[in-house]
C-alpha cells in the first residue's frame, strides 16, 4: 500500500468527517507556526455520540490508508476528541467546546482553507465603490 502524503491524509480526514455529517470543518496549514504538525482540521459535532463516532471514522480511515495513529485524546466525554495522526491533527468539538476555546483564533496567523459543510452564515464581500474622477 502507498503511503499517504500530507496532503492526501488531510483530504481523508475532511472526507471521513464529512462522511459522518460534521459541520463547520476548518482546514489550517500550520507549517510555518508549529513543528508540531503540519495541519490541523478542526470539525463540529452535535453531541458526544457524533462526535466519538467522527473520532472513530477519522481514526479507522486513517489505518485503512496504512497511516499510523500517534494517539486519541478525549473519548472518555466526548465534547473535545483529538486525533494526532504526526503531520495531521484532527480536532472534534462539540459547538459549546469550540467556540470556548476557539482554536481557529489561536492559529489565526496559520493559512485557512474554506470551511467544509458550514452550517455558518457566509459573510458577504463588501464591494469597494468605484473611485470618482475628479476634474482638475
């Protein structure tokens, strides 16, 4: 089996979080920030049941594609579930949970990918009026 790239992993996981009907799913290239790990995905779930259940479909995917897990935090409550894959980390909240520690601002000088299966209102553009021409 062909190892996953970096980037083929992070498409796997927003895939299998989509899978299970996550919301909100953040993308955040985090290589100039952190040695840590080269993503981070951060995902919304409604309740401890969907979110053990995203955890576990983002874990077993990843062995499906031969990635090995470095650890899983959090299932004991479920409102915050971290999946460390080395180069990809996958975060699952529960709304309440991500919105209090509001990871997203923490690594805000990170690079964002849109947001996957937003159930967040799109803020629209403010168009710039034309520069007016003055006459000398």
């Amino acid at each position: 089996m062909k190892k996953l790239t970096t980037a083929g992993k992070k498409k796997l996981v927003i895939e299998a979080l989509d899978d299970i009907k996550a919301h909100d799913i953040q993308a955040i290239d985090v290589r100039k920030l952190t040695s840590i790990c080269d993503w981070i995905i951060v995902a919304s779930a409604d309740s401890s049941r969907q979110t053990k259940a995203l955890a576990r479909h983002v874990r077993d995917r990843l062995k499906e594609s031969g990635s090995s897990i470095v650890g899983v935090e959090g299932e004991e409550s479920g409102e915050w579930i971290l999946v460390d894959a080395g180069d990809v980390v996958a975060h699952v909240m529960q709304p309440a949970v991500r919105s209090y520690y509001n990871l997203e601002e923490l690594w805000s000088e990170g690079r964002f990918d849109r947001l996957v299966n937003s159930s967040a209102p799109v803020k629209a553009k403010k168009r710039r009026a034309p520069a007016r021409r003055t006459s000398a």
